[in-house]
C-alpha cells in the first residue's frame, strides 16, 4: 500500500477496508475467544487512536494499551521538584515546554511558582532558550529538559550553539530518556501482558529500525512503527495481527514514508557527544537501567544541578495515583480511583492526567468522563 497524500491516510473507505481486514485475520486465530493486548507506546498515538475513533471501529478481541511515551508523565516525582526548586533560585529565568507548567511536585508546581512572581517561561523550543539567555546576560537561563529520542538531540545542539556562541548563563536539568530500554522493562515486569507494540513514529525517525533491535532479539514481540493518520495506525494493527496469526513474530516499519533503518545518524551522533546513557527513575516504574542521558564530563558547565547545587532528593508519589500502572498497561485510567473524582484536568493530581499526551486526558477528554 503505497500512498502519497495526507488526504489519503485519511481515507474513510481504505480504514474501513484495513478494519475488515483485521477482523477476518482475527477470525484464523485457534482460540476465538482469545484477547490482543496491543500496546501503543507513544503519547502522540494514544490522542490519535481517540481522536480518530479507532477504538471503536475495532474488534472487541483488540484491546488497546497506553504505554510509557508520554515525556511528561514518565518524568521522576523528584526532577519535577528540581525543576521547581531551579526556578525558586535568584535571577534565574526557567524556560520549559507547556505540558510541565501544571504538573504537581511534592509541594508546589511550576505554575504555583508562576503565579507567586517566579519568573518562569513557556518556549516553544530550547532554542527560544538560547536566545532569552543571550538577551539577559545578568540572570541565569534554565531550561527543563525533558523528553526522549525526538527532542533530545535538539538539546545537545542548543548546548553546542551556546558553547560556540560563548553564552555561559545558560544551563539544563536532563530528565530526558531513551525509548528501548524501557519496552524491555515493560517485558520483564510481572502481571504485564503485551501481544505486541505499536513503535512511536516520532522517536523512530531518530533512532530508525534498528534502534529497536537488540529489545526485539530478546524478546521476540510482535512490533511495528506507526505513523499518526488513521490509515497508519489501522494499518500498524493489521500488520500486528498478522504476525500473531502467523505466529511470526517481527519488527516491521509501517511509517517508510518518514523512517529508515538507520535513522536519523546526525542528530544521534549530536545526542551521543553531548550526552551519556545513565541509569534513570521513571514514574511509576522505578529504575531502568541505562535509560537515561546525562551531560558528560565535556559539558558539566551546562549541568544546572551542578551550578546551583541542588541535590535530586526521593520523593513519593501522590497518594492514590495510578499513573504508573496505567504506563505499564497494568491499569486502564478508569481503574485509578482518583480518576475523574479527585483527579480532572482543571485539577490535575498525576501527570497522566496533566499532559496532552496523557492517557488519562485523552480518556477524559474522548470518552465525555
């Protein structure tokens, strides 16, 4: 299926074909009352799954899961209070995306620090950063550092551009992590049921084919990279089934238009000279083993942490919060018993819940509460 056009992934006609498709596949399986857990590991997927109504089209054999690939929602309890603790910090300007300015820390969050006169800036991309620190010479420019693959090597370039720019007020706290490590963590945790993974289009653009590798060696899951049209995920799901059915396990690239099996080798050559992989906290989960990218030992001068000596300190998760079962496809948000009681997007108490990419907004939002 070779297609051209945006209009064409979008196509009622060719989704309604790949949805009957499934269902005959579905019909081949030996038991006919068994269940796919498939899980669609990005954030950005999950809002188009119910955006697009996919869940309704689908059989009801097909359950869809919502994995680790929201930035926001991964991001450790304590690197939120760091980031809160950075912007309370004099003559500092905190630079972050949107989606972390409501997300709550042990004691306050960023928005809170905001509106008590923090000086605390929404940019749309680190370079924004960059630039508000070479126009503020006299403040320190922080920036929050989160996300994986797809924004990190961006981070390593702003790095580079304020190295060769001799702009030294400039700092970051990394909070960012890399996507493999935590599919294996996923298939090593106990009660996780996982037919097969829907791969991040995004991330899979940096990392290519082969960044998924060494994971599906492993553990041989069923797993496809997916664009974000209808077409392509209904055609992700297809691709799934029929590995099941074939009992043929394989990592395919269902999104040729935008990855290769390399990947992107600039951007990655920039992420590994700026960064190393580290041991990292995720929400929920605990510690993946090499998940994680810190400044290396070149650009320590970068490290916010270490410019105002602020030590990352454990701290709990709220009370009640399910946010990291719902990452791991244990729980399903409904299940969480803040859900939609204590916990709503005007007053939001996991980042689930906060982010756009969140499973429990998108289930807030599409499925009327």
């Amino acid at each position: 299926m070779v297609l051209k056009y945006v209009d064409e992934y979008r196509d009622g006609k060719l989704a309604k074909a790949l949805t009957e498709e499934i269902k005959a596949y579905l019909l081949s399986l030996s038991n006919p009352n068994e269940k796919l857990r498939l899980m669609e590991v990005c954030g950005t997927h999950t809002m188009a799954i119910f955006r697009h109504g996919i869940r309704s089209v689908l059989p009801d054999r097909i359950e869809l899961l919502s994995g680790p690939g929201c930035p926001v929602c991964v991001t450790a309890q304590k690197d939120i209070d760091a980031f809160i603790e950075l912007s309370q910090q004099k003559d500092v300007i905190l630079t972050t995306f949107g989606d972390l300015i409501k997300v709550p820390g042990t004691f306050s969050s960023l928005q809170n620090e905001k509106a008590k006169g923090g000086d605390i800036k929404i940019v749309y991309s680190v370079f924004d950063a960059i630039e508000i620190a070479a126009a503020n010479l006299t403040k320190e420019v922080v920036f929050c550092g989160v996300g994986f693959e797809t924004t990190t090597p961006t981070v390593a370039a702003s790095i580079l551009m304020a190295q060769e720019r001799g702009i030294k007020n400039f700092s970051i706290h990394s909070a960012h992590k890399l996507t493999p490590p935590a599919l294996a963590a996923l298939m090593q945790t106990p009660k996780t049921k996982i037919d097969g993974f829907i791969l991040p289009g995004h991330v899979s653009v940096i990392t290519g084919t082969n960044g998924y590798k060494e994971v599906f060696d492993k553990y041989k899951i069923p797993s496809v990279i997916a664009g974000f049209e209808p077409v392509d995920i209904l055609k992700s799901i297809l691709m799934l089934v029929k590995q099941k059915v074939n009992q043929s396990p394989a990592l395919e690239n269902g999104y040729e238009r935008a990855v290769s099996a390399s990947g992107n080798l600039k951007a990655i050559e920039i992420m590994n000279r700026v960064f190393e992989i580290s041991d990292a906290v995720w929400r929920g989960i605990g510690i993946i083993p090499q998940s994680g990218m810190r400044l290396n030992k070149d650009y320590k001068n970068f490290d916010a942490l270490e410019k105002f000596n602020i030590e990352l300190k454990d701290t709990p998760e709220p009370a009640g919060c399910s946010c990291g079962q719902i990452l791991m496809g244990l729980k399903t948000p409904e299940e969480c018993a803040l859900y939609g009681k204590k916990c709503t997007p005007a007053h939001p108490i996991g980042p689930c819940m906060v982010s756009s990419e969140g499973a429990c907004a998108a289930y807030y939002r599409y499925k009327g509460y």
